[in-house]
C-alpha cells in the first residue's frame, strides 16, 4: 500500500476510535495487556494503556511497511549516507557492535574498536595517576550523554570522582571546581568540532584553574584544533564525521563513562545497545521494539494530535533521563523540511519534558490528571532496586502503578472539581535492573525510534541547523558587549537591550 493510502486508513481507525474512551477500549479487550507488551532483551514494554486497538495498530503497521521502516534501518547500519543535507552516514551503531555486514560499517567498527583500545589505556593511565577527580568539559551530546550514564551507574565510592562543566556562565565552574583540588584533578574536554565556545571557554579556564597541562585530556573529530589548543595526541582521542553528537556517547565522548566505571562497564554498557541493534534490524515489524514506540509517537502525535510528551522515569538514578532525551528527540526531530528541502505536510516533533517520580506528583501531575490538553507519557520504572530499603521500593512501584491506572481509566464524580477524566494514554517500560547492558539497552531503544521516527516524517534526524543561527549572532555580539562599536546590531530591540547591558 502506498504511504498515502496507508496515511488514509489510519486517520479512518483513529476517527473510529475518537468517541470510544480509553477504559472502554482496555475492558473490552483485557488480553491486551499481554498483548501489547514485549519483552525484549532487558527491556519490557507494555502499549496497552494507549489509545489505540487492534485494527488501529494493524493500520500503523501497514503504515510502517509503506514507509519501509525496515530498509530505512539497514540503510543507516550499513552506513549509507543518511544525512545527506551534510552528505554524511549516521554509524553509531558501528560502535557498539559489527551488525552490519557492509564494508563502510566494518571499517568504521574497526576504528571504534582502535579507539576503544586506546580509551582502555588512557583510563589505566589517569587510575594510576594518583587523580581523585576528573573534570568532563563539553555541552549538549559531547555531555548529556556522559553524564547521565555516570550519574545513574557510577558506584557509590567509584576510584574517581566524575564531575561535568558545560554551562558557559562561569557560575558552573565555579561551583564545579569549588571543594576540588586541582593537585589531584585531571579534565578532559570533549568536542567534536573543538570549535564550541562554551567548551573552549571552559576549557581555558579549567586549565588555568590545574596549572598543569598534563592532566588535561581531549576527545574530537578535529585533531589539529586539539593540538592548537595545546593538547598532544598521547592525550587525546578521536571520533568522527559518521558519528553525531546526541548519538556519540558511545564513542570516545563516553571516556567519562569508562573512567567512572571502569571499561567492563563501559562495554556492557555498548554490548546492551549492540543487542538492540541487532534486534531493529531483524525482528519483524510486530515484535520490533523501537518500531512500536515510533508508531505509536507517531499515533499520538499526527492521528490524535498531541504536542507535548512526558518522560517520567520512577527511579532517582535516571533523573537526567528527560534532558537527555529532550536533546536526543528534539534535536533530531525539530525540523520543517523533508530531507529533499520541501516543506512536511505533518506536524513533526513533540516537545519532550518530564521529570523522576514521586517528585514529579507533587508539581506538575495535576495538569497531567485534570488539565485540558492531553499529555501521553512513557513511565520508567526498574522492578529491583540497588538498595536495601525494600519498603521505598514497593512505593515507589506502586505510585509507578496507579500513575498509569489514574491517568488512563480516570474517575467519574458527581463534582467536577474532583472528576478525574482519564483517557491519558502512557506507556511503561521497565527494566530488571539497572545496570550498563539495561541503560545501554534503553538508550539505543530511544535512538532507534527517533530515527524511525524521522522516517514516518522524512526527515533528517541527523543534521541540526536550528542552533547555529543564534550562536552566530551571540558571536557577532560580543564585541559590542565589550564595549566596541563594531557589531552594533540592526535590529532595534537587540539596540536597546544592549544598551541596558551595557549600562550606556
Ligand atoms: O547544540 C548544537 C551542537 O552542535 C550539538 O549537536 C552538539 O552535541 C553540541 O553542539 C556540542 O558540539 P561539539 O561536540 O562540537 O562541541
């Protein structure tokens, strides 16, 4: 079936399906609780409290298969050139595994693994060298990543203390390095490009901050700028164009990951998101994991028109989650043009933001339970936790559960002010345990349905002009935040704001 013609039978089963409430749909079909759940790797999924039914989702796969969700897949593991607005493939699954049988994506592999040799070295290196802490400099996917990995895995008394500085205000570095000494501190920047003036900025001031040069370390795709800057290529590692940035905590870009936790635990942490490799590119549509989270993105986005999407893990240790999914998704997907240049005819990205529970239940769960626009939401939750306060956990779950219960079948009351509408479709995940193979397994879930995602909506999950306009013109202020009369702005707001700046 034509994508069109599939697009057309879709928005048929959800006009079907709009004046039937979501309890109505979950009761009339009890199996789909077992149903709508898969079970793959470490990862369990549950779709049955979204608002869609069999025939709904038969109609999303035949979409899938119109859009050829499956050879998009083979065609960015075997390194085609997926971003073809910067003419570059998109191998980051080459990092973590050789699933792919096509040459680009074996060499690409080999070099991962020469890299992750040297990474394995430089880790003994700084371990014996008597450092207590490690400063990771760098911002948006030469840290996000990093730094969710460490804050969620790291041991409670690691040989190396892990600390991250992307802000360019200053007040983050201060209190970054506040407490350190720099005696017993090492840093590394991590920049693909080397050209980030956060990062730069950052990366001065640390090292002003050590006064030793030799415990400063480097991760990039632009040797020559990191040698510019001062950094030997003993102490630097690289990465590459076919490696984006929100997709590179995989690459060199996780040396904070492998210095937290040793490189056992970074390799688990790889060999978890290699399994989910090898599973998009071979299970079939119905059992595809990622497939049914990008369907069903794009179910509650183009066929029931949500804007927003809630990330809601009930587990501390994933408290960045939502940050870095917000980049991940956002970055990707915040587009307006089809990857041949011409406008999309459907609403793209959602904007994500979430939160951990329980904290989150006391701030912004009202709006989710009684406010007017539906919000669907994806619960996180891990079934052992990695302490011995048994009595936290089983609360913890069972706010987890009712969360999704209230939210979906709600509860009708005789005062609206204490009516719950329901109709608020989530989905679960849930982990065994968290450890590297279950994060990494997690996170590559997420990256696959993005891509599949920008698949649905053909466009490039893997450029992202968005953001240079503004940091181009930042730069074009600086001087006359100086107090210069060059790159006095044109534009008459930007006059007059700058003038306050500057106290003129
Ligand atoms: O914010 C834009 C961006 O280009 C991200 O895509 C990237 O992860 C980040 O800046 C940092 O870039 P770099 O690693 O080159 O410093």
């Amino acid at each position: 079936m034509a994508r069109e013609a599939a697009l057309a039978a879709l928005r048929a089963e959800a006009a079907r399906l709009a004046p039937v409430h979501l309890r109505t749909l979950i009761a009339q079909d009890p199996a789909r609780a077992d149903d709508f759940a898969l079970q793959v790797g470490p990862l369990y999924a549950s779709f049955a409290r979204q608002h869609y039914d069999r025939r709904a989702l038969e109609a999303l796969f035949a979409f899938a298969q119109a859009c050829d969700l499956a050879g998009a897949v083979r065609r960015q593991q075997d390194g085609e050139i997926v971003n073809p607005s910067e003419g570059r493939a998109a191998l980051h699954t080459a990092l973590r595994g050789d699933v792919s049988p096509a040459p680009v994506a074996r060499a690409a592999h080999a070099q991962a693994l020469a890299a992750q040799a040297r990474m394995a070295a430089l880790v003994e290196q700084v371990q014996a060298s008597g450092v207590t802490d490690v400063v990771s400099i760098g911002i948006g996917g030469s840290d996000l990543g990093p730094r969710l990995a460490v804050d969620a895995l790291a041991p409670r008394a690691p040989r190396l203390r892990l600390h991250f500085l992307s802000n360019v205000d200053a007040h983050a570095a201060e209190r970054v390095l506040a407490g350190l000494d720099p005696a017993r501190t090492a840093a590394v920047v991590i920049s693909k490009t080397f050209t980030t003036q956060e990062t730069l900025l950052n990366g001065r001031l640390v090292r002003a901050w050590l006064g030793d040069d030799a415990r400063l370390y480097a991760v990039s795709a632009s040797p020559g700028r990191v040698a510019a800057f001062g950094i030997p290529p003993e102490r630097s590692l690289p990465m590459w164009d076919w490696v984006g940035g929100r997709y590179s905590l995989w690459s060199a870009v996780g040396l904070p990951i492998a210095l937290a936790l040793g490189m056992e635990g970074f390799r688990a942490l790889l060999a978890g998101a290699a399994a989910i490799d090898r599973h998009v590119r071979e299970a079939p549509l119905r059992q595809n994991l990622p497939a049914w989270l990008a369907l069903t993105a794009f179910w509650n986005r183009n066929l029931l028109g949500r804007a927003t999407q809630a990330v809601l893990p009930y587990d501390e240790r994933l408290r960045l989650l939502p940050a870095y999914l917000q980049q991940l998704v956002m970055e990707s997907l915040g587009k307006s043009v089809r990857l041949d240049g011409t406008p999309v005819a459907l609403d793209t990205v959602r904007v994500w933001w979430g939160g951990v529970g329980t904290d989150v239940q006391h701030s912004f769960f009202q709006a989710l339970h009684q406010g007017t626009q539906v919000v669907p939401a994806d619960f996180i939750g891990v079934r052992q936790a990695a302490h011995a306060h048994a009595g936290h956990h089983r609360a913890l779950l069972a706010n987890l559960l009712a969360q999704g219960e209230a939210l979906a079948n709600g509860q009708p009351s005789d005062d609206p002010h204490r009516a719950y509408p329901g109709g608020r479709p989530s989905s679960l995940l849930l982990l065994d345990r968290l450890d590297p193979g279950a994060l990494g397994a997690l996170l590559a879930l997420y990256e696959h349905a993005t891509y599949l995602l920008s698949v649905l909506w053909q466009v490039n999950a893997f450029d992202q002009f968005g953001v240079e306009l503004g940091k181009q013109l930042a730069q074009r202020l600086l001087p006359a935040l100086q107090g210069q009369d060059a790159g006095m702005p044109d534009d008459p707001v930007t006059r007059a704001l700058l003038a306050r700046l500057r106290g003129d």
